[in-house]
C-alpha cells in the first residue's frame, strides 16, 4: 500500500484539520514541526522512520522562497533517504498578496493540493 506522508508546518494545516482528521490519520501521517532551531533531528528520525514507502511533503503557506522550506529542506535530507518534496506557494516577494479573497484562494489550493488523494 502506498501511503504518502505530509510534514507540515504553520496554521496552514490547522485551518482545516478537523474536517481532515479521518482522512490523515487514514492514508497519511501529518507531522507539525513546531520549533526548527535546534533541528529536530532525532524526533523526525523516530516519525518517519516508517515512511519509505510513500512521499514527504513539506507544506507550508509561505511562498517558497520564505518560511520554514529553506532551512528544513537542507536538515531533512539527512534523515530521509528520498528527497523531501515542497508543496506551497511559488516564490514571491511578499509572504502574502496583500487581498484577502487572493489570499484565502491561495491557500484553498494550497490546504486542497496538500490532502488531494487521501481517502480515496
């Protein structure tokens, strides 16, 4: 069975993780890393230990270019033995496009992309 696996960080996630329990919890293991410095080297190794048969995502609100995905993508290629996969906005100049009903569809495709395939 393929499982993907989703690292995930920021309220990106949890915006809409109680409508998503069933589905992660059925097809995927989420991770939330909530503090980056020092690296959470040992307890990442512990999680995803178990997940060589699926994919790692990092998903993440920030464009690519900011945020976590820099400083998190050089670290977690010491514990996996694939690459770790970004999944987000393309690089910006801005963390947000300043429109509120831009920015909501933004991460509705983001949060939909991100959790697209579980359960099914």
């Amino acid at each position: 069975m393929h499982v993907p696996t989703r690292a995930a960080r920021s309220e990106l996630v949890e915006a809409r993780i109680a409508e998503r329990v069933v589905f992660v919890s059925a097809d995927a293991l989420l991770v939330r890393i909530k503090e980056l410095c020092p690296f959470p080297f040992e307890e990442l190794r512990e999680v995803l230990g178990g997940a060589t048969a699926g994919e790692v995502f990092w998903v993440q609100e920030e464009p690519r270019n900011q945020g976590a995905w820099p400083h998190v993508a050089l670290r977690v290629g010491h514990i996996l033995e694939k690459p770790l996969v970004y999944y987000g906005r393309h690089g910006d100049a801005v963390p947000a496009p300043g429109v509120g009903k831009l920015y909501r569809a933004q991460q509705e495709v983001v949060i939909k992309g991100a959790f697209e395939g579980l359960g099914s």
